[in-house]
C-alpha cells in the first residue's frame, strides 16, 4: 500500500470535531488501527492517542444524459485522537477580514 490515509475531511462537522481533538481522514478500506496511527504521527509530527474507523458505503447516484444509476465506491473514516494541546494545521479555518470564516 502506497500511502495509508488519503486526505482529511473537511467539513462543519469535523472542524466542530477538531477542535476538541478529533480529527477525520479518508483512509484507504484495507488501514488497520495501528497502520493509521503511525502513518499520521509521522506525516503531521503529533502523538496519537487513540483511532476510532467506520466504513462508510457508498451511495447511488444518477448520471448521465439517460440518469442511469451508478454505485459510488466504498470507503473508510478514520478519526484520531490527538493528546491536548497538540493541534493539525489543515483543519484551521482562517478568518476573513471581517471576522468571519472562509
């Protein structure tokens, strides 16, 4: 396997998610718990606490001319527990002129 975690999950819910710890990544069906650990101990420099992971199915989606119906692929969430005070400079939203987020 190339790589373990493919890229983070940004969204509303995870950025209310890091900022108490918990951070989510799209990683690759066939990572393990451990696998996931190192892999973003070692890419973001942190220590990892602990790693909870859920597959997730893929949905049905209509495309096309014709709308015929295809299967998105399945995937798995990984969500790591990072120790306090550490934090990943991804899930930071800068804040605009006015105060508000991006």
């Amino acid at each position: 396997m190339k790589s373990i975690f493919v890229r983070p999950l940004i969204t509303e819910k995870t950025l209310t998610l890091a900022a108490s710890g918990w951070y989510s990544f799209l990683v690759h069906k066939a990572a393990e718990k451990p696998g996931i650990a190192k892999a973003i101990a070692d890419f973001y420099k942190v220590n990892v606490v602990g790693v909870r992971v859920a597959s997730m199915h893929g949905k049905m989606r209509r495309v096309g001319k014709l709308m015929k119906y295809t299967k998105k692929s399945d995937w798995k969430k990984a969500l790591v527990h990072l120790s306090k005070g550490q934090k990943i400079d991804a899930f930071e939203v800068a804040p605009t002129q006015e105060g508000k987020a991006v």
